[in-house]
C-alpha cells in the first residue's frame, strides 16, 4: 500500500503529473485534522490538493460552519460534491438528493444500518464521479488507534475500491492518535467543530447510529430537524431511527447522558 511519503515523491515524477491528490473531508474532527496536517507537514502536497466534501444536504448548520473556519485556515476552498449531479438535476434550495434517491431509487425503504444506502449513494457516489477515470490519489483520516472491524485484520476502509483511486492514510504512517488529532486542530486556531457538545460523532441530522441522549439533544437543538426525522420515519410503517423506540418515545424519555464516542461503531466514511 501506497505511503504518504511515496505520494510526495510522485510530485517531482513526470509519471504522475496528471495525477489529483484528493482530501477527503466529512466535516468531523479526524478529517480537519487531516487537512490541518497536509497543511502543515506536507505543504507540497497540499498546495496540490483539492479538498472535497459530499454534502448530503442534510447536514447541521454546525458542520457547514465548521467547513468555513477550516476553509478559512487552508486558505483554499472545500468543494462540495453532491449526488444530484448523478441524475443531472442542478442543486436548488429545498431540493436534496436524499429525498429524490429516497423515493426514485429505493421506493421509500429508509436506510439503516443494516442497509447503508446513503453512504453508498450520497457520499461515495459523487466522489467517485468527480474522479471520474483520473488517477487520483485519496487522502483518507483513518487514525493509528482506531480498532473498528476491519481497520486491523483487513484493509482499511476507503472513500472507493476502484482501481484508479488510491487510498493513502496520513495519520497510520505518522502513528497518530486521538491525542495527536486534538493536538493539531488546537495548536492551529481551528478547534473541534461545535457540535461535540451535544453530540458524538460527525453526519446528518437523522443519522441512525445516534444514541438516545443525542436524539434528545437533536431535538432541543434543532427542533425543526428532529420533526423532520420524525416525518421520515413515518414514511414507513413499523421502521424506527432508533431501533426498538419511535422519535415520540424518546422525546418523552428522561434525558439521557451523551455517549462516549465509540470508534468500533458507525460509519468509517461519515463520521471521519
């Protein structure tokens, strides 16, 4: 597997001249610390990147605020990709690709974990559009600590397994860590984004790997979007967010403490 020090050596190779070194953001705290290191320790590679993030459009505020602050340290912009381009659809307020994948592709049936379709379609989709048959190299934020399945016994995960785009993971040849991680993004005036104080882990508002307490903070919040993941949940009879439990009845919970963030659980794309 490719280096981040081999990716730097192909800057001065004729052969890779047409090569794209892409970073992937998602908006959580791995990936902006990803791209304060680029910044910061391979500034060769930085000044040739493209920094993309997938925008679900159904994103927190909080997260788009964020994507500004660190635009504004890298002093370059963070292209938004979305997945309306895969239905030639131009963007338009109020037109998000979840509903029209939602209903024109899988006739309603919801995602969960059990069937990751919004990964598949609204992250990995249009980044592997914008790709195209380029050659890329892809800059992903997996940390030298993380343990989720399949990060030690198999291959770590990567925005795509298509040929033509190659992972290659900063943080795993530098031996970084969730200490280092915190390290970067406060050393260099950008922070964590400000959603950690009621909730664990970067992706949308209905993400269905929320916990119960973090459901009741979405609610206090963001009121307006927790009605809307309540309108997707009865979208289809009997399907919870939260398995075992509707919005409703969580909402009439007692408030529960915030979970700890858990890098064995969840999405190894979203929640970067």
């Amino acid at each position: 597997m490719p280096t981040t020090q081999d990716a730097v050596d192909s800057l001065t190779n004729p052969e890779f001249d047409d090569w794209l070194h892409i970073v992937n953001i998602s908006g959580g705290k791995d990936s902006a610390a990803l791209a304060v290191l680029m910044r910061t320790k391979y500034p060769e590679i930085h000044a040739r990147a493209e920094y993309v993030f997938c925008d679900t459009q159904c994103e927190l505020e909080e997260t788009y605020e964020y994507l500004e602050t660190l635009e504004d340290y890298l002093g370059k912009p963070i292209q938004k990709l979305n997945a309306l381009s895969l239905f030639n659809i131009r963007p338009k307020p109020g037109r998000e690709p979840f509903d029209i994948i939602l209903k024109e592709k899988y006739s309603g049936f919801l995602p969960s974990p059990r069937s990751r379709w919004c990964t598949r379609d609204l992250k990995i989709a249009p980044f592997e559009e914008f790709v195209g048959q380029r050659q890329a190299f892809s800059y992903i934020g997996i940390r030298a600590d993380e343990k989720r399945d399949g990060y030690v016994a198999k291959k770590p995960p990567s925005l795509s397994n298509k040929q033509n785009i190659v992972p290659i993971y900063p943080f795993k040849d530098n031996n970084y860590g969730i200490t280092d991680i915190k390290g970067l993004l406060d050393d260099n005036g950008v922070g964590l984004p400000s959603y950690y104080e009621w909730r664990s882990r970067s992706g949308c508002y209905f993400c269905f790997y929320q916990q119960i307490g973090e459901w009741q903070r979405l609610k206090k919040n963001h009121p307006d979007l927790f009605e809307k993941a309540k309108e997707y949940e009865a979208l289809s009879d009997g399907f919870t967010w939260c398995e075992g439990r509707t919005l409703d009845e969580i909402a009439a919970l007692p408030e529960q403490p915030l979970p700890v963030a858990d890098d064995t659980q969840g999405c190894a794309i979203c929640h970067l």
